[in-house]
C-alpha cells in the first residue's frame, strides 16, 4: 500500500502541474478486470493520471466476458477511495430480481446502470423496464452494442431515445464506434480505413441530446486511429457528448500494452483547444454522471 500510496502523490501532483483543464474522469473500468487485483487497478489508475475512475460491475451470472467484479466489488472499493472511485449498478435485464436488485444498490450510492452487455435487443422489453428505472432514477445506462451479440438492432435505438428522453444513454463498444462509419458492414467489429461520416452514431449524436459516446477500449481507439483527420473533426464536432474512458485490462496503465493510456494521449494530440478537451475528458462526465 505504501507504493500505491506514492503513485498517487505523482500522480495527484502530475495532473496539478498539467492545469485543471488536463484533469480526467476515467467513465469506464472493472475490478476483477481478468484477474487484475484492487491494488493494481488503483496504481493502473493513478499511473494514467485520473482524478476519478467510475467502476462497472458485471451482472450476478455473467462477468461481462472479462470475469469483471460484481455489485458489492465495485460499491466496497468506491467506499474505500472514495474521492477517487464512483461505482454503478448492474445485472441481467432478464431476471425476476432485477430491478430490486439495481435499486437496491442505486439507493446506496450507485450513479448509473450498467455496463448492459447481454444477449437481448436494444429496445427489448427487459431493456426498457431498466430505462424506466433509470428515468425514475435520475441516472445514466451505459450499453455494449455488439452485432448479433449484445444490445443488438442498433439501427431502432434511436426509438429508445425517443421513448425515454429523460435518459441520459451512453454508447459503447464495437457496433457502436464502427457506425461512425455510413458505409459500415455491420459485421465486421472492428474495420479499418477512411471513415464516410453520417453513420449511424454520427447521427445519433447529432440528433438527440440524450446519447453520448464512451470513447474507451480497442473499439474506441481503432475508430480514433483509423482515420485521424475524421476522429479530429468528429472529436470536436461532439465535444459536447463525448466521454473519455479506458476499460483496459492490464496492470502497466501506460505504454503500448494499455489501451486507455493510448486513448488519452490521441485525444490530447487531436483536440488542441483547452476548453474542447477539457469536455471530453472531464466536464461531461461531472455534468452527465452527476460528479461531484
């Protein structure tokens, strides 16, 4: 504990040095992350830089396919940092205990629903009694869009935006970032080169102020690095919904082997304005998430 402890003052002096615009909310990580310890995920963390991490459990029957923690993993190490770690609720949409389960946890301090990553359609009707809790809530829900695999038929989502405009929605992963991309084929999770803007995200993003962007994982970083002359112009376009986030698994939190170190360096490189930057990586999470 006492070279954590160190790594924190760094890393606590770092981000003072680099000015409260440089200041960063990580939105999306795991305890457990494929066996990775508490002890190495807050040194992962403070390495990175990040002022306040938001940690999401897996449901009680599937870890979220990184044998990620659960529920009372994510609120226990938010109760013992406190000033660095905001946690959410979470389970599978489509059990009988479901909703007592995510209220019960919200009513102790959870600050959002997710990550949802399971096999049912985006406007199921499972998925849709948890965005009417969140609406009663007054909370966000972070969802994995994955072709023919998790939250799938991204193309009726926008439905949901209708349907529920209380609700702030934050979208994730490989289906969601490859629809940057209008002449995306849906299968393929991760595509490469020159990106026609107008995709499916791309108008999500432009059309309803309840949906936003978490720009973390592989997914995150492939459609930033794929073609930098349209993430820069994309960046700035929806510098007002859009969240930075890791989701990485190792233990370094720097270098090639981390996914959300490479992220927040790439946004740093193509956003140079402060104020812009400073949104991406650090307003819009206190003003979505409620951070304090």
């Amino acid at each position: 504990m006492r070279e954590i402890s160190r790594r924190g003052f760094l890393a606590a002096a770092a981000t003072s040095a680099l000015g409260a615009d440089e200041a960063v909310i990580d939105i999306h990580q795991h305890t457990n992350y494929a066996g990775r310890s508490d002890e190495d995920l807050v040194a992962h963390q403070r390495r990175m830089g990040i002022a306040k991490t938001v940690l999401l459990p897996a449901g009680s029957k599937y870890g979220l396919d990184a044998k990620a923690g659960g529920n009372d993993t994510v609120m226990a190490l938010s109760r013992r940092y406190p000033g660095e770690f905001a946690w959410f609720a979470n389970e599978l949409p489509d059990l009988p205990e479901t909703r007592r389960v995510i209220e019960s946890y919200l009513k102790r301090g959870a600050i959002g629903i997710g990550e949802q990553k399971f096999r049912v359609d985006c406007d199921s009707r499972e998925m849709q009694a948890l965005f009417a809790l969140a609406a009663e809530y007054g909370v966000p829900v972070l969802m994995h869009f994955q072709h023919e695999t998790y939250n799938t038929r991204i193309e009726r989502f926008h439905k949901m935006l209708e349907k529920y405009p209380r609700v702030n929605f934050i979208g994730h992963a490989q289906t969601w970032w490859g629809n940057i991309d209008k002449k995306l084929d849906q299968a393929e999770l991760y595509p490469k080169g020159k990106v026609t803007p107008g995709g499916i995200t791309d108008r999500l993003l432009a059309d309803y102020p309840n949906i936003y962007g978490d720009l973390s994982a592989g997914s995150g970083l492939n459609a930033m690095r794929r073609d930098e002359e349209h993430a820069r112009a994309f960046l700035y376009r929806h510098q007002d919904k859009l969240l930075y986030g890791s989701d990485c698994d190792d233990r370094v939190g720097e270098g090639d082997k981390c996914s959300g170190s490479q992220q927040l360096a790439l946004v740093r490189k193509l956003v140079d304005d402060p104020a812009a930057r400073r949104k991406i990586l650090f307003a819009n999470a206190t003003r979505v998430m409620k951070i304090g």
